[in-house]
C-alpha cells in the first residue's frame, strides 16, 4: 500500500503548531489586552524562540487577524445548530457566547474600535464580517416573518447587530448587564412594531392616526410618577392576551 509523502507530517505539525500559538494568543490578548502583550511573552508561553514564533507569524498584528478567526469558528461551531433560524434566534444565541466567552469579546471590541482606520491591519476583516453579518441574518429574518411588513429587512438586521455590539462595549464597563436579556426585550420591541404595523393594516381608524397601544413586558419598568398619573392608567389601553385593549 503507497504511503504517505513524508512532507505531510512536518506540514501536518505546522498547522498544529500555529493552532497552538493562535489559542494562546488569544488566551494572552484576553489577559493583557492587545496593547500590552508582547511577542516575547507568547514565544515563552508556546515554548519557542521569538525568532521561531517570528517563523510562523510575521508580527502581532499578522498573529491578531487569526486570532479573530478563531473567534470567528468559534461562534459559527457555537451556532451551527440554529444555521438556519432568523436573525432574532441567531442573535439570542451570539450574546449567549459573548457572555460565556468574555476574554475574545472584550478583544473584539477593543480592536473593532482601533480598526476604524482604513491602514490597520484588521480593518478588511472587519469590514467584511459586518458585511457577512448583513447577508447572512437579512433573508431569514424576513422569511421568518420577525421583520414588520413593510420595514426594510437590511435595517432591521443592522439594528439587530448595532445592538448586539453596543450591550457587548456596554458589559466592558458594567460587568452586571446581561446582554441575552437585553436581546430579548430589544426582539420583543421589534415584534411589537410588526402586530402594530399590522393592526394599523386591519383597521382603517388606527392608521388614520389613532394613538398608539402602549406595551408593557417583563423587561419594561413602569414609572407612575413620570407618566403623569397611576400605574393603573398607564396600563389602560395594554393588549391582552387576545389581542383585546383594556377599557378605558
């Protein structure tokens, strides 16, 4: 039976060996931040010479766009089994692993936010995984009825992934937000947008410009005082459960 070209097992450790110096990175860059690590520490860390390391990776910023990568695979594995769902599942499950995976997320942030400039290294990737996000959220999202007719799907997605980013810059100064909720409530907004945008359809004297049914959920926080009167008088109006409003 032929074998194997001998070239394939030191081809084959390569690409292990620079898997390795990738997690590790990762691992340095969540730990002292992508500033501050040096090339130096993670040639320690790996067991190689910085001369070595230089071998496999040109500098940090080379070493940085496959660390993104690897955060890339790892929230394509962690949804791999929602491929198909709508953007509003999609987006549930992506702040779920960015609360599960803190060191990558604060990493993304910080250098989302150095790569605005068109020279920076990860600025492409960037600018690509933005645009990757849109196409891939955009058609479920409306064939899943969770867009409001009407309303552009690439808006609604955009808003979708505007949210997402901002509550993960958010959970870097206020460790207490918890971005699955703020996900739902935000997801809970938009359907609420789609059964008014669809009651105004059905009834020719809301859309006339009747006012608006005010909406309360679990996530919303109703100040009596603020309103102008009691609680129970905000409420009036609220749909229930049938669709119904209460009685004024």
């Amino acid at each position: 039976m032929p074998t194997s070209p001998r070239t394939r097992g030191p081809y084959r450790k390569g690409v292990e060996r620079r898997r390795e110096i990738v997690a590790a990175a990762a691992q340095l860059f969540s730990e002292s931040g992508y500033t501050h690590a040096s090339m130096r520490e993670l040639a320690k860390r790996v067991g190689l010479s910085q001369a070595l390391l230089l071998h496999y990776f040109s500098d940090k910023e080379d070493l940085l766009v496959e660390v993104l990568n690897l955060r890339d695979a790892s929230v394509a594995e962690y949804l791999a089994d929602i491929a198909d769902s709508d953007i509003a599942t999609r987006s549930r499950k992506v702040a779920r692993h960015a609360a599960e995976h803190e060191g990558l997320t604060s990493l993304y942030i910080a250098l989302s936010a150095e790569a605005i400039d068109p020279e920076h290294p990860a600025h492409e990737y960037f600018a690509d995984h933005y645009r990757s996000a849109q196409e891939q959220t955009r058609e479920p999202g409306a064939d899943a009825g969770v867009v409001p007719a009407g309303v552009s799907p690439e808006l609604v997605t955009a808003l979708g992934i505007a949210v997402m980013d901002g509550l993960q810059v958010q959970r870097q100064y206020r460790p207490d937000v918890d971005p699955v909720a703020a996900v739902d409530a935000f997801w809970e907004l938009v359907a609420a947008a789609r059964s008014w945008w669809s009651l105004t359809a059905q009834d020719p004297e809301i859309a006339a410009g009747a006012a608006p049914v005010p909406l309360i959920t679990e996530h919303a926080e109703v100040d009596a005082s603020a309103q102008g009167g009691t609680e129970d008088a905000v409420l009036q109006g609220a749909p229930g459960p049938d669709g119904a409003t209460s009685p004024s």
